[in-house]
C-alpha cells in the first residue's frame, strides 16, 4: 500500500464519523477557507514550496469523508480519497501535468 494512501486509511480509522467540535480538540483551529461543510487544515513543509492540505468532510457537523492533498508553489499535485459510497476503497490521483 502507497505511504500516501496509509496516511489516509490511518486519518479515515481515526477520525471517520467525529464530531466537528471533536475535531477542532484534536487538530486545532481550521483554516479561514474553511465552513461549516468542510474543514481545512495545512501544513507547509520545504520552506513553503509544498503544502499539504487535510479536509474533513462534514455532514449534520460529523466528518463523512477525508481527503488529502498537496501543492507544490500553488500548483496542485496529488490528492489521496477514500469512497465510502458503493465499495469502500482508497484512491490516489495525480493531478501534475509533466
């Protein structure tokens, strides 16, 4: 299994069904881009060229869904999903064109 779809299957065990109150305790304040829909958390690695962006997907305030992506200077390169809906199951999609 890829390191980036672990990180996320280990983010989904933890975290898939919270609260958002629970959330904000465990992970801090969200990012100003955030809702009440969709919590965003960065963190910026490499002296700010790549920032990793975490989002919880809320409905009824408990998290659904949990997506990660990065970003290397604004351009996004990678998004890891988890699909819940028919089979659950992990996908990475790589969005940087060569």
């Amino acid at each position: 299994m890829n390191k980036k779809i672990k990180k996320l299957k280990k983010l989904v065990d933890k975290n898939l069904r919270r609260k958002k109150q629970e959330i904000f305790q465990l992970f801090g304040t969200p990012s100003k881009r955030s809702d009440d829909y969709i919590l965003f958390y960065e963190r910026y690695t490499y002296l700010g060229f790549i920032r990793d962006v975490t989002s919880f997907i809320l409905e009824e305030n408990t998290v659904v869904d949990i997506y990660i992506s990065r970003y290397f200077l604004g351009k996004e390169i990678w998004d890891v999903f988890y699909y819940e809906e028919q089979e659950p199951e992990y996908k990475l999609i790589w969005s940087f064109k060569y």
